[in-house]
C-alpha cells in the first residue's frame, strides 16, 4: 500500500492558524459600529431629555408625547407629575417624563 499521498496532505490545521484571531477582529468592528450607530445616539438623546425635565418651571410652554399643548401650571417632583393648563378652565395632569418638549414663545 502506497500511503505517501496521506504525508503529502499535511494537517488540516496548518492554514487556519489566524482564523480565529480574525474573528475576534470582525466582532469588535461590528461591536464598535452598532455602538457608534445605535447605543451612543440614544443615550445622548436620553441624557438631553433628562435635562429638559430638570430645567422646566411653571408658566413654560410645552407639548407632550400625545401632541397636547399646555403651559406649565404646577410641579410635583416627588410624585412625577405636572399640571398644565390648556386654558383658563381646564387643567390637566401628566406624568413629567411625557413632556416631549419646550414650545418656543
């Protein structure tokens, strides 16, 4: 029996030295991009909503998640809540995270 083309084949692991290493790489750069693309803009919008909340006062103009216009009646930071009026006779309570904005006067 002739077993020569058996040597001739070599190892299976002598060209896949580097394929893991590679791989390593591929995740970190697919990790980096998701990261810059997705992670790090919603944070920076969170963090901007979070200081909007902090800045609001009474008799500011805002609108919330739901499109309603108001201005600022009341502020009640230990339960969450603002009051807005919409006008002289109504007035209307909301959680402060759904404020979605300060309207421009």
């Amino acid at each position: 029996m002739d077993y020569n083309w058996i040597v001739a084949m070599g190892s299976p692991q002598e060209g896949a030295g580097g394929g893991g290493m590679y791989m390593l790489v591929w995740m970190v750069l697919i990790f980096g991009l998701m990261y810059m693309l997705l992670i790090r803009p919603q944070r920076k919008k969170q963090k901007e909503h979070e200081k909007l909340l902090g800045e609001l006062k009474k008799g500011d103009k805002v609108v919330t998640t739901g499109g309603m216009f108001g201005t600022i009646f009341a502020i009640d930071d230990d339960k969450g809540r603002i009051i807005l009026r919409i006008n002289d006779q109504t007035k209307l309570e909301f959680l402060k995270s759904s404020i979605a904005g300060r309207v421009e006067k």
